[in-house]
C-alpha cells in the first residue's frame, strides 16, 4: 500500500502523463480555458503588480550593483515570459494544427 507522499507523488505523474500525450485540440482547449479562467487572472495581476514593485525598486534605488539590477531585470523578463506562456502556446498550437490541416499528421522519428 502507498504511502500518503507516494500517492500525491503518483497522482502527480498520472496528470503529468496525461498532459503530455493529450492531442494538439485538447491542449488547446485547455489552455484557451486556463487563459479565460479566473484564477489565471488572479496571478496576472499579483505578476503585474509585483513586476511594477520591482521596477519601481530598481527606480528608485540609487545605490544598486550591476549584479542586482541584472538579477532584477531577469527576474522581471521571466515573470513576463510566464504571463505570456499561454497566449505563445495557443498560437503555437493553431499553427501546428494549421500544418496538420496541410500537410497530414507528423510521422514518427526514425
């Protein structure tokens, strides 16, 4: 029998396993539905309002090294980088399914 910790550990490779063999239309779905929801609203906005406090910090610390600001920089182009995932992967998907449409399913490597 598993143990509470091997079960969350498994259920999350069960998700994880589905994720990844979903077809194209499914992930696609799924990820218009996560960009509509609520909740991804909610970490759009926190994102947004902790992307404007650091560049806000940045502003207006005088004294701060170069190490500093280009970790401050690099934090705020990853956190935009994570806004952005969703729409990027829609787009990527529509186009992947537009050459499907086209030229047939991809074939298996070699």
């Amino acid at each position: 029998m598993l143990k509470r910790g091997e079960e969350e550990d498994q259920l999350q490779e069960n998700i994880l396993e589905e994720e990844v063999n979903m077809k194209p239309k499914a992930q696609l779905n799924s990820l218009i539905a996560l960009s509509k929801s609520e909740g991804w609203q909610t970490v759009n906005e926190v994102m947004k309002d902790e992307i404007l406090t650091l560049a806000l910090l940045m502003a207006r610390t005088k004294e701060m090294s170069s190490q500093e600001i280009d970790f401050n920089r690099g934090a705020i182009w990853a956190a935009e980088q994570m806004l952005n995932l969703p729409s990027r992967l829609i787009h990527k998907i529509e186009g992947d399914l537009a050459l499907e449409e086209v030229t047939g399913p991809p074939r298996p490597p070699n």
